[in-house]
C-alpha cells in the first residue's frame, strides 16, 4: 500500500512567544454534528512542569483552519494526555491525566519559577484532582460537565461500540505494572466496571497506553505500547514499540500480547477501521529518522504492512501520539506533536494524506 500526502504539515496549536509555549499527546476525533476535534495538553512550560491545561481546539471547514485552544480540564495539576471519544447522538468524552506535585518537584530541582507554582498546591488540591479525569459533554462538545475520576489512563481515551457500549482500556493509575485493565464506561453516572484484563506474558514487559477498537466481525482489537521494566528505574530503553491483543468475548478474555514491531519500532498506537476496509494504526518513531509511521491491515489485523512514513523529523525524538480520521471524500487527517526547530517548543501538527492504492 502506497499513501500520497496532501500539502505539508499544519500548525493547529503552538504559542511560541511564550514560556507556557510547550503543546504535546494529542487525539483528533470527527465529531457527530461534522466539525472536528482535537484535544491536547498544552500551555505548557515542558515535558514535565505543572503547567499543562487539557484543551480542545475545533475546525468547522474539514481542518483547513481551527479555534484557539480552550481549557476542558484545568485542575491545579499537571494536565497531560487529551482523549476523546464519542458516544449516541451528541456525546462527547474528553480525558486526562496528572502527576503528583511531589513528582513535579523532584523533576525541576533547580527551576525557582516551576517550584514556587508548585509551592501553591496543597494536599486537598491532590485529594481532589490526581489521577485519571474526564469530563462529558451531551451536545456535542459545546459546553461538558463535572470532572469525573477513573481507575485507567489512556492517551486517547475509551471507544464505543456498535451496540453503544463504551470500553476504556487503559492502564491503572495507581499501578502501570499491572497491565492493560478494559472497563466498562456509564456515560450517566461516569462509573467504571472491570470487563476484562490484558498481561503481559513476561514480567519484564511493561504494557500501557492502549486503543482499543471493534472490527467488523464483532472482535476486539487492541494496539497497546510496551516497554522493559528496567525503564522505569532509571534503566536504557531498549523496547518500544507495539504490542496486539485480540478478544472474541466482547473483552472478558484476550489473547496473548504480540510484539508487531521490532523492538525500537515505535508507539503509542491509535487504531481506526477505514471505510476502503483497511485497518490502520499510527505510531510514533523515536529512533533515527524520527517520524509518524503508519501501518495497516486488510485481514482484520492478522497480517499487517508495517512502517508507512507518513511525517519525518531530524530535529529531535520528542515526538508522536497521532491519530487519525478519514473525512467523508476520502481524505485522512493525522494528528500529532512534534518540534520543528531545536530552539522552538513542541506544537501540535496535522498532515493529511489519502491511502493512492490497495493491494
């Protein structure tokens, strides 16, 4: 399969004459009503600062131009990784997640101006706000409620299926190591269920930041970024790429983790079934040339054709989380972060492209 790009990258969000200029871990999604979405962290003073915002940023003319960023989950904490998922009608889910202030201070010892920020915090503000957040919104993205906590963090949030059931895989907040955790999402009451779990078959293979979505045929699929437990001690990175998992049961029971990529090869992925039937997921690549890869299937995942450079950057591997949707004539936008000069914070890019033949 060959894929043709259209125009160059798009800047979508960046506010590059400030200090809070930091945008990253985005997610698109076409909402109901036709416009799209696009949910990030931003305003940001990093990689790791208090700073960060969860904003949502709309194009109503198919991503030629969009609204400045708005705040959606805004707590006193560090808002990363913006999901969103629909749902019904008019039903929009937005999700984030946060760090604790004490994992903020030890990250910028020797920033005054991050420490005094994080000197404001105080111990309600955690006992309110750390952990997993969402907020709903039931008309379309237009105004959402209440911040909702949840067990599971995901980049990109839950999914919805055919029969209007809402899945969130995702790994616990409380405890990465335990594996991919698929909770059933009330869209009323913003309660979660566990459904079903994905393990790791070594222990050393740490399993987070997931995408789950619903093939045709009715089975699961799910696209999950793995990683060596030695990472998290301070240890080299020597995985990072893409595992799949598959459940026949509507996620109570699921097979096996398989690694797709070499073991550098990239992530964290983000799943959608095309209209043509192609499946494809997106993946960041950290490795030299940096990029946004792509790869897909047209078997329902059992095969896959892998590494489809969609974006190449030489300038640094701060990059990736893309996601993708396909507009109603066939063409495909990719969201991403990334940075295009070494002197220049990261920003929100888009690059569209269409898919030029099947085979």
């Amino acid at each position: 399969m060959k894929i043709e790009l259209i125009g160059k990258p798009k800047t979508i969000m960046s506010n590059p004459h400030s200090r809070h200029g930091y945008f990253a871990w985005p997610t698109v999604s076409l909402l109901q009503d036709g416009k799209i979405a696009v949910g990030a962290s931003g305003f940001r003073f990093e990689h790791v600062c208090p700073f960060g915002k969860a904003v949502i940023s709309y194009s109503f003319d198919g991503g030629e131009t969009y609204t400045l960023p708005a705040p959606v989950i805004d707590t006193p904490l560090d808002d990363r990784d913006a999901g969103i998922c629909t749902f019904g009608e008019r039903g929009v889910i937005f999700t984030s997640f946060n760090n604790s202030a004490e994992m903020q201070r030890q990250h910028n010892k020797e920033n005054e101006y991050v420490q005094s920020y994080i000197n404001t915090i105080t111990k309600d503000d955690e006992k309110k706000y750390l952990g997993s957040t969402f907020r709903i919104s039931y008309d379309c993205g237009i105004t959402f409620g209440q911040i909702y906590r949840s067990p599971v963090t995901s980049p990109h949030g839950p999914t919805e299926l055919k029969d209007g059931t809402v899945l969130w895989a995702g790994t616990r907040f409380d405890n990465i190591f335990s594996g991919v955790e698929v909770r059933r999402l009330d869209t009323e009451s913003g309660e979660t269920e566990l459904v079903g779990r994905i393990t790791a078959s070594d222990k050393n293979i740490v399993l987070n930041e997931p995408h789950l979505i619903e093939l045709p045929d009715g089975r699961l699929l799910c696209h999950i970024r793995g990683e060596n437990a030695e990472l998290f001690n301070e240890g080299d990175e020597t995985l990072f790429t893409v595992f799949q998992s598959v459940s026949e049961d509507k996620g109570k029971t699921w097979s096996k983790p398989e690694m797709l990529l070499d073991e550098t090869g990239g992530a964290p992925p983000h799943l959608i079934m095309l209209s043509s039937g192609v499946l494809l997921s997106t993946y960041g690549r950290r490795k030299l040339p940096y990029g946004i890869m792509a790869m897909m299937s047209l078997d329902g995942g059992k095969s896959w054709k892998k590494d489809i450079r969609i974006y190449e950057n030489l300038v640094s591997d701060d990059l990736g989380y893309p996601t993708t949707i396909e507009l109603s004539y066939g063409t495909l936008i990719t969201v991403f972060y990334a940075k295009t000069a070494e002197d220049m914070p990261c920003e929100i890019m888009q690059q569209k492209w269409r898919i030029a033949d099947i085979v």
